[in-house]
C-alpha cells in the first residue's frame, strides 16, 4: 500500500484551510507525523481537532492545503495549480488504508463483534471470509475479547465496544491509525483497559494521531503533543516540553485547567 | 447534617430477621379480564353463527368455489407484485432523496408528490387509457401498440406499484434518518463505497423502522386491489361481486371475501412477525439471541 521510502514521512499536512460556512475553523495548519510516531493532539472544545482529524480521511473537505498519508494526497488531485477531489473510488480506497476510531464507537449494531472486524477486510478487500474470520479473531483476542466475539454491541459495555472498534480499524491492516477522543464516552474504571490497548499498539510501532484529554497518556506515549486553539497550532513539541514547560500563555492556561 | 459513623454496610434495622424473598406480583384483575371479554365474544360467535339470514350453508357452498379460488390467487398475485414493486422503486426513490445531487433529490421529491397527490382510482384509469392518449409507444422500428402493451394486468400492476413506491419511498426514507450517521462514518471510514455502506450497513438496520409500516402497507394494498375492477381486471372481490349480482346472496358472498382476505392477512402477520425478529437482532432488549446468549455466558463464567 505504501510508497513512502523509510524516511519520508508517514503523515504530512500543509496550511490546511477550512472553513464551515463563514467560520473558518482550520486557519492553516502544518503537521508532519513519522512512521511509528505517535501524536496526541490537545486543545479546548471547539478547537478544530476533530474536523482536523475527519479531513485526513476526508470525511471532511477542506478548501486549502494539502494533506499526504503514505506518500499518496488525500482527498484530491493536482489539476493545474489548483486541487480537484478524488472520484468516489479513489477516496474510499484511501479511507480504506487509515484507521479511524470514534468517540461514539460507531460498532455496527446488527453485526455481532466478530462480523464487525470482518466486514471490512470482506467487503472492502473482497477476502475470503475463512481468512477474514481468523485474523479478526485474532485481533480480538489482542484487544482482550477473545470470549466476546459472538456479542452484539448492544451486549457490550463502552469499553469492550471500543476495543472492538479499535480491532474493526486494525483489520484494515491501516498505515496511520487516527482517534478521536475514544476515551471520553467511557466510565472512568473502563478508560483504562482501552488507553492499555492503544499503549500496546504504539509500542508494536503503529503511526497514530490521537485527540485526547488524557493528558496522562499523552505524557508517556506521545513522542510529540500539538496543542490546537481556535483552529491554529499553538505549540507543538515533546511532552516533556509542551506538558511541563508550556511556553505559550494559552497552553499553560488550558493545562492549568485540564489539571485542576 | 449530622456527622454519621461511616461503616462498611448499613446497620441491619431490627424488623429486618431474614432476608426476605420476592414472591412475583398476582394479576387476578387480568383474569377477571380476560372471562369477561371470553364471555362477551363467545356469546357474539354464537349469535352470529346462530343467525340464519347469515346463510351459511352458501358461505360454505362459495369458500372453496373454483371462481372464489382464482380470484384470491389473482388478489394474491397483485398484492404482490404489486409490493415488489413498490418496495424496490420505493428504495431507490429514497436513496435518490436522500442524494446531495440536488436535481436527483428534486425529482425523486416530485415523484411522491406527484403519485401520493392524485387518487389511485385516476391512476389506474390513466394507466389503462394510456393507448388513448399515446396509440404506439416506442420509437422507430422499436415500437409497440400501446393497446397491445397495456392489458389490464400491466395498467393494474403500473397503477399499484408506481402508487406504492411514493408510499413506500418515505417510509424508507424515515428508516434510513433513523439509523445514527455515525453507522454511515464509520463504514466510509474502513474503506466502503456509498452503495456499500447503503446496502452493507444503513439499510439493514434501518428495517428495523421500514418492516412495521410495511406490513401496514401489504394488507392495505390486499385490499386495494379489488379497486383493478374500474379496469376489468378480475381478483377476489370482482369474484365475489360477480356470483351475487347474478343470485343476489349479497351478504353471504361478502363474508366469503371477507374470510378470505382476514386468513391472508393473519399470513402475512405471520410473516412479519418473522421479518421484524430477523432484522431486530443485535437490538432487541427483551430477548437475547441464541447465539449472542451463549457467548454471554462463558463470558460471565470465565469472567
Ligand atoms: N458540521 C459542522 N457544521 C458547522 N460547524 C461545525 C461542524 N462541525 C464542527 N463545526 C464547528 O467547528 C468548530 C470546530 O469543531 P471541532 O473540530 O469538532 O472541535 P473539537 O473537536 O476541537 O472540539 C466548532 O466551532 C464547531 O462548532
Ligand atoms: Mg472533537
């Protein structure tokens, strides 16, 4: 799938533009994402992080800017010195190589745990389902839900479905895994086993870009932080830095009051 | 508030001996119930059947008669393909709503408008008079004689379904609002075309809302398809009109077709019952299903 060479980066982002109506909510974000890497996204409510993260799989449309993943543009195409949008096609088989994993879980309600992992690989890839059906085991025996796999979601307790979404989006065998919030929809004794998860998944070397208010997690797994507000990057760097030393006046007052 | 000794569990109250059990709650109000309406329907059966001008003995005669017989093979014939129809246009009328392609989702708007807002009596009779209006149909050397093309069956069939879709495409398009966009994302999200998403993931789940007035609109068009007669189509009600206007057993006649189209319509219950348990699964929350059952309990025993 991928055409990068080991250096490139896996993600890349430029100036990227986006406006709903009048209000612009992304003005001209830069962000730039290695393999392996691991980048937690952090800013206030309203700050463009997930419309940022739904333009990478181009759920969302931006006006400006470009955006690659693996090598390839998303979302559009060259066309004189301007960009056109990608066919119908094109898109989908991007989307198909990026893992995405909601807030809202989004399990597939009529398909039982097994039936979700498989759907993709099945419908998108066309994979024999005997195939299909033994990886997506094996997928939900890595996420801890080996004894689950034949529970419908509505069987399922927040964290169990978020693991199952987790092992839906790694079915796809994806180059770049993208979350938005998956923890913020969980009672807090279930934040843990999921955060656990995604720990696991980034030591196995997976490239993820992470919205999150845990700021815990960002601490030790992060490799770098951005700190969004109102649809600008205020700060980026390592943890060490953005977390404990923040230098912009917006980031410690938002820390201070995530901490609180 | 007054400071309370904080302890691990509240302190047994004196009246509370043993843990005491839960005896499930009696309804005898139900059973009082349930003898009067038994009484109240018997004694109605009864008089009913006791009552000569009924002429049962011609309702029995009729039941099975070879023209009662053809007639509700004809009506179960309409009724249909009639709804095969009507569902399938009904979806793709829906989808074509629902579409962001403006000029798409305005046609498709005019289409209900258009088959919903004028009666299916004038819809039939257009259907059958289309060779007046339009003697050959076609162009060039593929063209056909509107007369030989619109029989009875065809106008019939053209006048119910196409009346039906306009029904059935709103019906379906509530069931597609219903189903949380986050079920559409999400199966973008893993790579899915929109037909895949469409077909794979919201249209199961929106039957859910699509099946109960579905059934609503089967046994309506049961029952609509005696009005064919404008156009000389003959089915379970042309049938039964036909023997009485010639022996004048008016009532025991109707009560053939009646018996009739309550036995097709309990089936057809039947089925639906089926239907709605087959998509409901994943979501019922009163019964678990077999499968699902079974992995919730070595869940909970290896748990
Ligand atoms: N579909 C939409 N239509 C209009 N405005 C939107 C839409 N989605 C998001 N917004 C607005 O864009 C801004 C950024 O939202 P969002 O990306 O969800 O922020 P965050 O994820 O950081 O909380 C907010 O002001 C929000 O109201
Ligand atoms: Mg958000």
């Amino acid at each position: 799938m991928t055409t990068t060479t080991a250096d490139e980066p896996m993600f890349q982002a430029w100036d990227v533009h986006k406006s709903f109506g009048h209000v612009e909510v992304l003005k001209g974000i830069d962000m730039s994402v290695e393999r392996g890497e691991v980048v937690c996204l952090l800013g206030p409510s309203g700050s463009g992080k997930s419309t940022f993260l739904r333009c990478i799989n181009h759920l969302e449309k931006f006006d400006r800017g470009e955006m690659w993943v693996g090598g390839q543009r998303v979302g559009y195409r060259p066309h004189g010195d301007k960009l056109k949008e990608l066919n119908e096609r094109e898109v989908a088989q991007r989307r198909s190589g990026i893992g995405m994993v909601f807030q809202g879980f989004n399990l597939f309600g009529h398909r039982t745990a097994l039936e979700n992992v498989m759907e993709g690989p099945v419908v998108v890839r066309r994979e024999k389902r005997a195939v299909a059906e033994q990886r997506a085991r094996d997928l939900l025996g890595r996420v801890g839900l080996a004894d689950r796999v034949d529970n419908y979601p509505s069987q399922l307790s927040g964290g169990q479905q978020q693991r199952v979404a987790i092992a839906r989006a790694l079915a796809m065998q994806p180059d770049l895994m993208l979350f938005d919030e998956p923890t913020s929809a969980l009672d807090p004794e279930l934040v843990g086993d999921v955060l656990a998860v995604m720990r696991q998944l980034a030591e196995d070397g997976m490239t993820m870009i992470v919205v999150t208010h845990e700021l815990g997690f960002a601490r030790e797994v992060a490799d770098r932080v951005y700190f969004m507000d109102g649809g600008v990057v205020v700060e980026s760097g390592p943890p060490s830095e953005v977390l404990e030393r923040p230098r912009e006046a917006r980031t410690q007052a938002f820390l201070s009051k995530v901490l609180a | 508030m007054t400071a309370t000794p904080v302890t691990d569990s509240p302190a047994r109250p004196a009246f509370a001996r043993d843990a005491r059990v839960v005896v499930p709650t009696r309804h005898p109000g139900r059973w009082a119930m349930a003898a009067v309406i038994l009484v109240l329907v018997a004694g109605a059966i009864t008089q009913v059947i006791g009552n000569e001008r009924f002429q049962w003995d011609v309702v029995g005669d009729y039941l099975f008669a070879e023209p009662i017989l053809q007639g509700v093979a004809r009506t179960l014939m309409l009724t249909v393909a009639a709804m095969t129809i009507g569902v399938v246009l009904g979806v793709v009328v829906a989808v074509l709503r629902l579409s962001p392609n403006p000029i798409l989702s305005s046609a498709a708007w005019a289409y209900s408008w258009f088959f919903r807002g004028t009666p299916l009596l004038v819809q039939l009779l257009f259907w059958y008079f289309l060779g007046a209006l339009y003697p050959t149909i076609g162009a060039g050397s593929f063209s056909w004689s509107a007369n030989d093309l619109i029989s009875p069956l065809t106008a019939a069939l053209l006048g119910l379904g196409l009346n039906e879709a306009a029904y059935m495409s709103e019906i379906v398009r509530g069931g597609i609002l219903s189903v949380p966009p986050g079920q559409a994302e999400a199966a973008s999200a893993v790579g899915m075309r929109r037909s895949q998403v469409m077909r794979r993931v919201v249209l199961p789940q929106a039957m859910r809302v699509i099946i109960p007035p579905t059934g609503n609109e089967t046994i309506g068009m049961l029952k609509h398809t005696a009005l064919v007669l404008v156009i000389g189509y003959s089915e379970l009600m042309t049938s039964a009109s036909l023997i009485y206007s010639r022996t004048y057993q008016t009532i025991p006649l109707l009560i053939v077709a009646a018996l009739w189209y309550l036995a097709i319509s309990a089936v057809l219950s039947v089925g639906q019952f089926f239907i709605e348990r087959h998509f409901g699964r994943g979501f019922s929350h009163h019964r678990v299903s077999r499968r699902g059952s079974r992995a919730t309990r070595k869940g909970e025993a290896v748990a």
